[in-house]
C-alpha cells in the first residue's frame, strides 16, 4: 500500500515539473521578438471581398482606409451571408443610402466633428485652403468619378466612387443606360484582345503596358463594340511615352485617337484629340495639366459624329469628325525607337452607355 502512495507522488511529482517546464517555455518563447512576415506574405482584410468586387482593390476609398488598417467589415459588419450567398440576393450587414453616408463616417474614432456638433463637414478638414479651392474649382460640375458637387455634397461626391460597378459579361452589350460597368476588371485581361508587340499584364491590379524591342508598340482593344458612350480611364505613365485612346475603330477604319504624350511641334500635350488622316485636330496647349510622378484621369464623351475630352476634370474642348458610327476601344502605344523604357499603367477604366434622351 505505501509502495503505491510512492509511485503515485512519483508520477505526480513528475507531471507537475513536465507541466512547469511547458509554462516556462511559453514565456520564454513570448519573449522573443517574432520575426514580421514580409508585405507579400502579409493577409489581406479585403481579400474575401474582392472575390466578387475587385474594382474595390482600386477604389480610392477602400485603399486609403485599408492603408490604416480599416477594412470593409469596419463599416458594412462581417457579412457571413453576404459572402456565401452564390445568388447574391442576401445584402451585406450594413449598407447606407446617400443621406447616411455623412452621419457613418461622422465617428469619434474615425472622423470627429468639432465642437458640439454631430456631423463631420467641410469646416473639420485640416487644411482649409485646399478645401475651399476644390470646392470652388468643382461647384456645380461633374467630377471624373461621375458625381455631381452641390453645396450639400456627401464625403463619396469627393472621395473616390465607392460604389459597386457591375462587370459585363453579355459579350454584345456593355450596360444599361445611365450604368457605369468596369472594363477592366483587375485580376486579368478578360474583354481584351492584344495586338502588336506590347506585353500586356496585370500586376498587383493594374494593368501594365511595356514597350516591345527597340520600342516597339501596339494596342489593347476591347472585345466589346460601342457606340454612343461616356468613358473614363486613370492611367500613370513613365515618361517618355506616346500612348492614346483609340475611340472607335472597326476594322481597319479608325476613329479619333486621345493622346497620351508631350510633343514638341506642334506644341501638344496629353489630352489632345488626333484623327486619322487628318493630324492633330485638338490640341491641349496646358502642359501643367497632367501630373507626370501620379495618377491622371481621361474623361471622353463619345456622341455621334462629336468628340469631348477632359483630363483630370479640366475641359480640352470637342471636336466634330467622321469615322465609324460604332467600333472597338484602343489602348495603344506608338512604336518609338526613343522610347524603350515607356510603360503605362491603368488603375480603372469605367463605360458607360449613353441614354436615349442624352443621345438626342
């Protein structure tokens, strides 16, 4: 009976040491310094919604707020059924209309208004003289983001789309009326039809275009037709480059070309308006417009026979000029021996199909 006792507080004397000296290794172990996974190892807060919204990798305010750490669940809740619904009819856990967008982001921990009141505005933005010129710049005119600014203006009138654009994928069609739908839509080339000695890619949800051997070029065009369209694209460039938007091009018949580039004689710069046949037909004499170290919108509104171009929300004018009355979209870079580092990067290309009555 003793020699049991014995081993018993044998085998618990032992159990006890092997449970301390587990302890101890936890601590020791917590101690040391972990090493931190390299940014491409990182996880990805988005990544589960990017699944089926890929344009939100681009989304100005979804990369900003991602930029500190706040993702879409912050806002819109975990949306567990949400994400496994395939026939998409279950909305995410929170969702604000347009007269709510103000009062969500007005939050002590986020953006807090000052003094007694409870809705962040214009006058708790840090600097003030930045506010006033954009507000005085953009009153009562249509942002490159397709949003009209009002007095009464909402943070996502200012602050990137924020909105969820639908891709196409009729093949024939490209949207309803009054729809914006996104061409490009992140992840690969689908829609696009390359030509020419270009290398086209998508990296890290941009699309990258690099120059052939001894600058060789060539274009990106899409596999859709269009006819009557409003079309906006944001494009960075490593300069020297001579790039452009093909506007319609069916065949070997070839529409109106925007320019992306700097050219000497005559003095032009990005933004003006090139026709087959004809030469330069629009020229845009402000070279401060493009902003050539950051991102840069075109904004092209296609109507008949008519042409009209903005860049980065600055009218260049319209043109008048004949061609085919429906065609293919180009991204295209000329073939330039100079230019054997040229590369253009896009962000987001936005359509949308003009309405019968602004048709008219």
């Amino acid at each position: 009976m003793r020699s049991n006792n014995r081993t018993n507080s044998y085998l618990m004397g032992g159990f006890l040491i092997l449970v301390a000296s587990v302890c101890l290794l936890a601590v020791c172990l917590a101690g040391e310094p972990q090493a931190e996974k390299p940014d491409d190892q990182k996880p990805d807060g988005n990544s589960k919604c990017y699944v089926c919204h890929p344009i939100l990798k681009t989304e100005e305010i979804t990369t900003v707020h991602l930029d500190i750490g706040i993702t879409c669940d912050e806002c819109h809740g975990p949306s567990i059924e949400h994400m496994h619904d395939e026939m998409l009819m279950t909305k995410p856990d929170l969702l604000f209309g347009r007269s709510e967008v103000q009062k969500m982001c007005s939050n002590p921990t986020c953006h807090k208004p000052g003094g007694d009141r409870q809705v962040y505005s214009r006058q708790d933005h840090k600097d003030q003289a930045a506010v006033k010129e954009f507000h005085e710049k953009w009153l009562h005119r249509v942002r490159p983001n397709g949003r009209f600014i009002t007095i009464k203006s909402v943070c996502t009138d200012c602050h990137g789309t924020h909105n969820i654009v639908e891709e196409d994928e009729t093949g024939s069609e490209y949207g309803q009326s009054g729809n914006w739908i996104t061409a490009f839509n992140g992840r690969d080339l689908t829609g696009w039809r390359p030509s020419g000695d270009i290398s086209w890619a998508v990296k890290r949800s941009r699309l990258v275009a690099e120059v052939g051997p001894d600058g060789k070029g060539g274009t990106l065009w899409t596999d859709v037709v269009y006819e009557d369209y409003l079309f906006t694209m944001t494009f960075q460039a490593t300069w020297p480059i001579h790039a452009g938007i093909w506007l319609r091009a069916e065949g070997s018949e070839r529409g109106p070309r925007i320019e992306i580039f700097e050219n000497k004689k005559p003095a032009s710069f990005t933004g003006s308006i090139w026709v087959p046949g004809k030469g330069l037909a629009l020229a845009n004499l402000r070279q401060d417009l493009v902003d050539r170290e950051s991102w840069n919108t075109i904004s092209v509104k296609v109507q008949g026979k008519r042409f009209q171009v903005w860049l980065n929300g600055e009218e260049i004018g319209a043109i008048r000029a004949e061609g085919p009355v429906k065609g293919k979209i180009g991204l295209h870079i000329e073939t330039n021996p100079l230019y054997k580092a040229a590369k253009l990067s896009v962000r987001e290309v936005l359509i949308r199909k003009l309405s019968k009555d602004e048709q008219k």
